[in-house]
C-alpha cells in the first residue's frame, strides 16, 4: 500500500533569531511526521537557510527534523527562485519520494502570462499597469513506480485568500484606508489564486492530452475550500462544463470518503476549514483505497496564534491517501 501525504509545516526554519527555536518545533513534528510513514510527502512552508560563508541557501531544517523523524532515503524535489538561482528564503515547495522521482519541475507563469491591473483605488493614482505575478511556483513531480505508468504529482500552495496590498489605501499592517481599497486588494489576491489554480489545471490537461489514462495527482495546501473558485477550476465537474465527454479529466478529492465532521484541516476563529486536499484522477481514484487527516489536536489558528506565542505547531493538519498500486513497496 502506498501512503501519499501532503503537509503545511507553516515557516520551517533555523537560525539564532527564529521563534520558536526549532528544536521546540521538531518535538512537535517529528512524531506526526513519523505518524504519517509516508512514501511520498508533499511539504509547504519550507524556509531555506544560509550557513556562515555559503552563497546558496540549503534545506538545513528540514534536515534535522527529517533525521529526528527517521526518515532517511528519500528522493528530493524542491523549488527555486525564478528563473532558477537557488531556493527561496522562505515558503519553498519539497516532495519527498521513496520511489525514484524520474522528472521535476516548476510552474510560474510558464502557461499563463502575468495579468496586468491598474489600480483604481491607490492614492495618489497610479497610471501604468502593473503585473500581478503569482507569489509562488507549483512542484511538479513524475515519480516511477517500478512498473506501468508513472504517477504524475503536484505539490501545491495556492495564495492565501488575502486583500492584496494597494498604494495609499493600507493604514497598517491589518488595517485599510476604505473599504474600496480593501475591495480591490481582494480582487487582486482572487486574480492570482484562481490564475494559479489555472495554470495548474493547463498542465493537468495537457497530461490527459498526451495520456487519456494518465495517474495524476495534486496535493497540498490551496487555501480554499471546495465551493471555492480554485478549487472548482482544478475539479472541472461535469455539471460546470456540462460536457460528459470531459468527465474522464475530473479531478476527485478523496477526502469525499471521509464522514463531513473529519474533513477539516484548519480551525479559523472556531470555523473548521478544510484548505489542504488530495485530488485524483478518476483512473488513479479506482486504486484508491482510504483517506487520514490527523486533526485530532490542531488548534484554531487565530486564538492559538493570540493565546500561544510562539507556537511550535503547525495550524495546518496533514491529509493522507492510500493507493493500492503496482510497484509500491518501499525500497
């Protein structure tokens, strides 16, 4: 049985300034990562770290906390800056893999062009349209299974549904100007998640369009919930296109197995959430075989930030799927 997991480690660092030191956060993460004995894991929120003297940022948290996890030989794909030039220093893409990963790949603004906006609420007016450029990459991941198809994954982390910044319109961090102003920074922060969710769902049918009978998968945080725009571009259900030809190429979440009370992977002010998912192909989804989300001690993000600070914990809880298919035994 192949487990498939994806978690949000919210900020995973190291360094003299960080709080909560990381050791606190490895002894919180260590055991759900050790719980989770996943074959392949999709992680978000990995910060890089700079070592004294180096030019390139390395993944030395996760480092340590892998090796507190006892996990060891796993094949790694991350993310890098634009146009390459290394990682990020923070909120970088990973994929793990016990099986041998045969491609990778990022997606930023390779299938889809920067929008182009001009504000209509700044103060002073701006003139000149500027580009709304996602703020991150998709992981794209072909792993080999040892035997038939590969499985086609990507590891995800939408933008977080939040008001975009707009000149002259922000009175503080968490405070606006007007109410238009707040609008339009909304507006904008729709335009780059769903322009995500697109170009991720252009790479997914340009798999089926070489493979009808592709395995494809998406895992990871999307900041959304399934009603949610995104996640309806991603989906592409039959009763939205209202073309049943098309109905191979719909992508299912599997946590759709699971009882309505467990689907949730965020608490907000006491609101469940249910932001990270697992989606599969239909073909992919006739080898599936259960779902786990380990929510059993997740906090509310709001109040836990306010009454725990600094919180070793991540406010996100991992989701996991398993498959039964060809060539899943760990190595």
């Amino acid at each position: 049985m192949l487990r498939l997991a994806t978690f949000n480690l919210e900020s995973l660092d190291d360094g003299p300034d960080v709080r909560p030191p990381l050791a606190d956060r490895i002894a919180v993460l260590a055991p759900m990562l050790e719980r989770l004995d996943a074959d392949i894991l999709c992680l978000q929120e990995i910060n890089g770290q700079r070592p004294d003297g180096a030019k390139e940022r390395k993944l030395l948290a996760l480092e340590r906390l892998l090796k507190a996890s006892a996990m060891r030989g796993y094949r790694v794909a991350v993310t890098s800056k634009r146009g390459g030039g290394g990682l990020n220093d923070h909120h970088n893409l990973v994929t793990l893999s016990r099986r041998p990963i045969a491609a990778t790949e990022q997606l930023w603004h390779d299938l889809v062009p920067e929008p182009r906006h001009v504000y209509v609420t700044a103060d002073p007016a701006v003139k000149d349209a500027v580009r709304l450029a996602w703020e991150r990459p998709i992981l794209y991941t072909r792993i080999d299974r040892g035997g038939g198809k590969p499985l086609n994954l990507f590891n995800v982390h939408l933008r977080a549904p939040l008001a975009c910044p707009v000149p002259g319109q922000k009175a503080g961090t968490f405070a606006w100007k007007s109410i238009a102003g707040w609008a339009e920074g909304y507006y904008l922060s729709e335009i780059k998640r769903a322009g995500q969710a697109f170009e991720l769902r252009l790479a997914i049918d340009s798999l089926f369009d070489a493979d009808k009978d592709a395995d494809i998968c998406i895992a990871g945080d999307f900041n959304a919930e399934e009603n949610h725009t995104p996640i309806e571009i991603l989906r592409g259900e039959d009763d939205n296109t209202g073309n049943g030809a098309l109905s191979a190429r719909v992508m299912v979440p599997v946590e759709h197995s699971l009882p309505a009370d467990r689907r949730f992977t965020v608490i907000h002010q006491g609101r469940r959430q249910m932001l990270d998912h697992i989606m599969v192909s239909r073909r992919l989804m006739g080898r599936y075989r259960g779902s786990e989300i380990h929510n059993e001690a997740l906090a509310d993000e709001l109040t836990g930030q306010v009454a725990v600070n600094p919180s070793p914990v991540s406010y996100h809880a991992p989701v996991v799927a398993l498959f039964d298919l060809p060539g899943d035994g760990k190595d």
